[in-house]
C-alpha cells in the first residue's frame, strides 16, 4: 500500500508541473499574437506610407532621368559640333605642316612625327566628308592636300634612298666575300652598313604609314633604286677586274679601300682582287694545260718543242685564250658576288618592307642583275660553242669550272631566292643548262673532231703527234671535274646504259671512264690511219711505237689509267702488246740489212771447204760487205733522224737492235773478214762488230 500511495503521489506532482507549464505556453502564445498583430499592423502603415512616397517621388526622378538624357546628348552633340568644326578647320591648321614636308631629321624624329600626325588628321577629315558630306568642298580640300602631303611623304622616302644609294666598292665587296670563305684568323673588313640604323628606323616609320594608307608605291621605288644598287656594285667590280686584268697593278695598290695588311697580297699578284678567291675557284684552264704540258716533258723526257698545229686543239693566237681564262674567273666572281650583294639586300629590306611584299620587291631588286649574269653566261656559252666551231677544246675547258662552281654555289642560291618569282628562280637554272649543253656538245664534238680530223701532215721524224699530246692534255684537265662531267654525261642514254652493266661503286668516275675509253679508241684509229701515209716499215713502227708509248705512260702518270680501267679492265695489258708488235714491226725494217749476212747454216760449201778462192767467191764476199756497208750507213743516217722521245723507250729499242744484228754481223765477220777476199780488204771490212754497236747507239739522234 505504501507504494502505491508514493506511487500516486509523484504522478500527480508530475502533473502538476507540466499543468504549470501548458499554462505558460498557452499565456505566451498569447502574448505572441498580440505581438503578431501589432507588427502586421505597422506594416500596413508603412506599406501605405510607401504606396505615397512612391506616388510623390517617381515623376521627380523620371524627371531628373530625362534631364540627365539631355544633357548627355547636348555634350555629345557639342563634341561632334567640334569634331566637325575641326575637319573644317583641320585643312588650314595642318597646311605649314604639310607644305614644309617631312624634312626628316634622323637624329630627331619629332618632325617626322608631327608631319605623320597631321597627315593621320587629314585621312580622318577625308573619310568624314567622304562618307557624310561627299559633294563638299572641304572634301576636295582635305583630299589635295592629304594627296600632296603623301607625295611629299612617298619623295621624302625616295629621297632618303637616294642619298643611301652608293654602290658598294669592289675591293670592300671582294673583301666581303673573302670574309665567307677565309678561315683564317685574320683581321677581315665587316659587312659594310648599306644604310644607318637611324635612317633605317626612319624608312620603316614611313613605309609603315604608306603601306597602312594604299600607297603602295614605294615598293617599287625602293625595288628600283636598290636594284640599281645592286647593279652599279657588279658593274664596278667587273670594270674593276677588268682594269686589273690589263695589268693595271699601281692604280689597285693604292686603292684607299686597301689597309696595309692587304697591299702586299695586291702588290705581288697580277689579279690582286681574286688571289684568295682561289680557295673558292678552280685553277684557270689555260695555265693548267701550261702545267700539264711542263710535267709531262719533266716526266718523260718529251720535248714537244714547236709543232704545226692541230686543228682539234690549238689554233693561232688570237687573245681569245686568254681572255676566256680570264673571263672565266671574272663570271666566277661576278656571281659569287651577286649572291653576296643578294643576301646583303635581304637583310637591309627586313622591316622596310612587310614579309608579305618582300618576293616582289626582292625580285625588282634583283631582276636586272640577274638578266646581266645570264646574258654574261650566255656570252661564255656562245664563245665556247664558237670555239668548238673551229676545233678549239682547250678554250672550251673555261666551262666546266664554271659549271662545277655554280652547281655547289646552287643550294645557296635556290635558298635565297626561295620566296621569290619562279621567273627569278628559272633564270639560274637556265645558266646551268646553257652550259650544261654547251658541256656536253663539246665533249662529244671533241671526239667527232678525233673521227673527222682533216690535218694530213704528219711529224716527219715519227715522234708522238701533237693531236696525241693534246688530246692527252685535254683529258687531265678532266679530270679535276669528274663529278661535273659525271652528270653532264649522265643525260646521254649510250653513257648510262653502258654505266648499268659496270655497276660500279662511283658512278661519275665510271662515266668519265666511258668517255676516256671512247676518246682514247677514236684516237688510236686516227692515228693509226695518219700513220699509213708514211712509205717507210721502220717510221710508220715508230710512229706508232712513239704514240702508244706516250698514251700508256700519261695513263700511268696521271689518274686517267684509274679511270679508264672503270670501263676497260684490261687496257694496259692492250698497250703493252701493241708496244710490242709495233717493236717487231720495225726489226723489218732490218731484214733487207740482215741478207747481206749469212750463217753457219746457209754459207757457201766451196767457201768453207776450200783453201783458193775462186774470183766469183771473192765477188760473193765483197757484194755482201759493200751492200750491208751500204745498207747499214744508209739506215743509220735516216734513222738518227728519227725521234723517240721517251729516254727508257729510246735505249730499250737501241738495246733491241744490237741485239738483233751485231750477234749476226758478228758471226759473219769473224768468218769472212779475215778471208783474203780482196787485196785492199779494208775497202770492204769498214765496221768492225763494236763499231757498228756504237753505230746503233747513235741511232735516234740528230746532233749524233
């Protein structure tokens, strides 16, 4: 019971306080309504409070809006009023300006300024009566005086040119191209300033502005008065080498373009503006011939000395050698210094003229120079085919330098003018296929010339003719351009079908080895065809010997033999035989001398068995002495006339023939000189066997 009563108890205490706080919610509930109510209240009145200020204050600020719009437009229409006042006055505010011209100062560019400025003002003017007002007369105002002041502005930029358009000097050019190729550590002249900085700065400021304003005119003014530049520089240097060419070596010396470390270099050459360009340049044809020539006589004992001449090499001197040999390296230079002065002019257009315009204005500049080193060119091949007309090679020889020269200088070239006119481009390659042709017809006609040769008479003393000297000649100078003469006879399909069976490793030494070979087959037939004018067996064996001798020792001299083998395996062993069938040919010249002599074998019987001679034996006796005395002394004086240049070839001939007869006349002077034949024997006994050795060694020589 008692828990149940404090049960009770406490539940009703428990309901006490939650009575106690639903009596608190319900009184604050209450006050919160109230609270509701009043605040809903404000808010009506202030809801209605603003409904009026509303009412009161938006007339006021659409108002205020307006007024603002005005005055807005009032301003902008006022600021127009006075743009416009200003294109109106602007031709008169700007008129000193313009009529005084640029007058620029590269020192001090604010005229520049000012005058670019007023010419801005004058545009904006044009293009506002052009667009708003365009049958006004300020329209015609603002325009002859913008057009005026634009011209002055396009004067001012040619002018500037003018002033900057000195060629450049040929010793300064020359040194320019020395610069490229000297490795060396000396003190070489820079690349000389064609234009200022400052002047440069002050072009691109105007070539900007005309560019941005359509007067695009200046471009061809500036391609013009740099190509002509351009043009006067080459004309100076070629006027320049022809002056030193004639000898003119004072007036050069004390050139004041020249510092002292370079007069000796100028004072000890004949050609003191080329001496170093022959690190660049191959070695003049004529004085490689000259050289060749001087070897070969060193080397083989050979003295060409004075000969007729051969019309399939030499012709009389005229001073056309020469000056190909000359003009030969004066185009060299010529051209080398065009691609120089090219890439100078590159360099000096960048920023004057915009990427877009430079191929066009690059191929103003150039265009004239160019057509004077084709026509140049052309000049050379005309000559070369002139001299091929008249058999004259050694002259054509000038091409192939030429040709090798611009065939490296090619890739340099195709660079720089890459972005230009193919017109510009087609002019370099139609040079090298002019003397591509030229090349390639004047090797071919050379060997022509072998198969057609007119020239009859022949070396009376049966030394080697001079058409083999030459042509000998000829084919050295080749071979310093085998990779040259390689693709010049690389186009002829006989050449390059006979290369695809050699299959060899260098294509272009092969090719010249077919050439060698087909020159060197024609020349033996003709020689062998000129020597059947000769009526006597031992000169027309010697002719021949000389000749094939003279060939085979200039192969083996030279890289020529390397060459020919390409083609021909087996061409020196060709020479040998033929070195020694022509040995036995000449020994027949012998056999009428040899029987006047008899052996052993084919003696009389009654001569070697008999004590008393019959007179008819002692007659036998003495027609065989007189008639090999006879034979003998004519033999030796027409045979120490002959000639045999070649010292190893002229003692091993002489070794031969007293090997060939002395045994022989020995054998048959110890049997019947002693024989009392005759009463005076020395009639007959004349040469004893050492005499006519000695004889023999006389052979060959005419002050013998």
């Amino acid at each position: 019971m008692i828990n149940v009563e404090e049960y009770k108890l406490e539940i009703e205490n428990k309901l006490e306080k939650e009575q106690s706080h639903l009596d608190l919610l319900k009184e604050r509930i209450t006050k919160s309504t109230q609270i509701t109510t009043g605040i809903d209240g404000i808010l009506n009145t202030f809801e209605q409070r603003l409904s009026r200020l509303e009412d009161t204050i938006l007339p006021v600020y659409n108002e205020t809006e307006n007024l603002q719009k005005c005055q807005y437009n009032i301003e902008r229409t006022l600021q127009a009023l006075d743009n416009v006042i200003n294109y109106y006055e602007v031709s008169s505010l700007v008129e000193d300006v313009i009529e005084k011209g640029p007058s620029v100062d590269c020192d001090n560019l604010e005229k520049l300024h000012t005058y670019l400025q007023s010419l801005n003002q004058l545009a904006v003017a044009q293009k506002y009566f052009e667009k708003h007002i365009p049958q006004s007369v300020e329209l015609d105002n603002v325009t002859t005086l913008f057009n005026k002041g634009s011209d002055k502005l396009h004067y001012e930029f040619k002018t500037i040119l003018d002033k900057w358009n000195k060629p450049m000097l040929p010793v300064t050019l020359l040194n320019l191209i020395n610069n490229d190729e000297d490795t060396s550590n000396e003190d070489v002249p820079l690349s000389p300033v064609q234009i200022p900085e400052s002047t440069k700065v002050v072009l691109i400021k105007i070539a900007n502005w005309l560019l941005d304003h359509d007067r695009d005119e200046y471009l061809t003014v500036y391609g013009k008065i740099r190509g002509g530049v351009l043009q006067r520089s080459l004309t100076l240097l070629r006027n320049h080498q022809r002056s030193v060419s004639g000898g003119s070596v004072q007036g050069i010396a004390g050139s004041p373009m020249l510092k002292p470390k370079f007069q000796n270099r100028h004072e000890a050459s004949r050609r003191p503006s080329t001496r170093r360009l022959h690190q660049v340049f191959e070695k003049k044809a004529g004085r490689m011939l000259l050289r060749a020539s001087q070897t070969i006589e060193q080397s083989t004992g050979l003295a060409l000395g004075t000969r007729r001449s051969s019309a399939h090499l030499d012709v009389p001197y005229s001073g056309e050698e020469l000056d190909s040999e000359q003009e030969m390296e004066n185009y060299l230079v010529c051209v080398v210094a065009l691609h120089k002065l090219m890439q100078v002019e590159q360099s000096l257009m960048k920023g004057i003229i915009t990427p877009t315009h430079q191929p066009r204005v690059f191929e103003l500049i150039v265009r004239d120079a160019m057509d004077t080193i084709v026509q140049d060119g052309e000049n050379i091949a005309a000559r070369a085919k002139r001299c091929i007309n008249r058999h004259d090679f050694c002259a054509v020889l000038v091409l192939f330098p030429i040709l090798k020269q611009l065939l490296i200088l090619k890739p340099d070239f195709e660079r720089t003018i890459e972005e230009c006119d193919p017109n510009v481009k087609s002019k370099f390659d139609s040079i090298l296929y002019t003397l591509h042709t030229t090349g390639a017809k004047a090797l071919e006609d050379f060997i022509e010339s072998l198969r057609s040769d007119s020239v009859t008479q022949l070396p009376k003393d049966g030394t080697v003719h001079e058409l083999t000297s030459n042509v000998l000649m000829f084919l050295e100078q080749l071979l310093e351009y085998t990779s040259t003469l390689g693709r010049v006879l690389m186009d002829d399909l006989n050449y390059s079908s006979q290369l695809d069976k050699l299959k060899a490793s260098d294509k272009n030494k092969a090719i010249l080895g077919l050439y060698i070979k087909k020159v060197l087959v024609q020349l033996n037939h003709s020689l062998l065809s000129k020597s059947e004018q000769y009526g006597e067996i031992a000169l027309k064996a010697l002719f021949r010997l000389n000749n094939n001798n003279y060939v085979l020792k200039s192969l083996q001299r030279s890289s020529l033999l390397e060459l020919y083998r390409i083609s021909e395996p087996k061409c020196e062993q060709y020479y040998y035989n033929s070195i020694q069938e022509q040995k036995k040919s000449y020994s027949a010249s012998w056999s009428k001398l040899l029987s006047y002599i008899w052996s052993t074998d084919d003696m009389p019987v009654n001569l070697l068995h008999t004590d008393r001679m019959r007179d008819k034996d002692r007659a036998l006796i003495k027609e065989r002495f007189a008639g090999f005395n006879k034979e003998l002394e004519e033999i030796a004086r027409v045979q120490r006339s002959y000639s045999i240049p070649d010292v190893e070839l002229r003692e091993s001939l002489k070794r031969d023939n007293k090997e060939y007869i002395v045994p022989k006349y020995n054998a048959f002077y110890e049997l019947y000189g002693s024989m009392h034949f005759s009463k005076n024997p020395d009639k007959y006994v004349k040469y004893k066997p050492d005499e006519v050795s000695a004889m023999i060694d006389r052979f060959f020589d005419v002050a013998a």
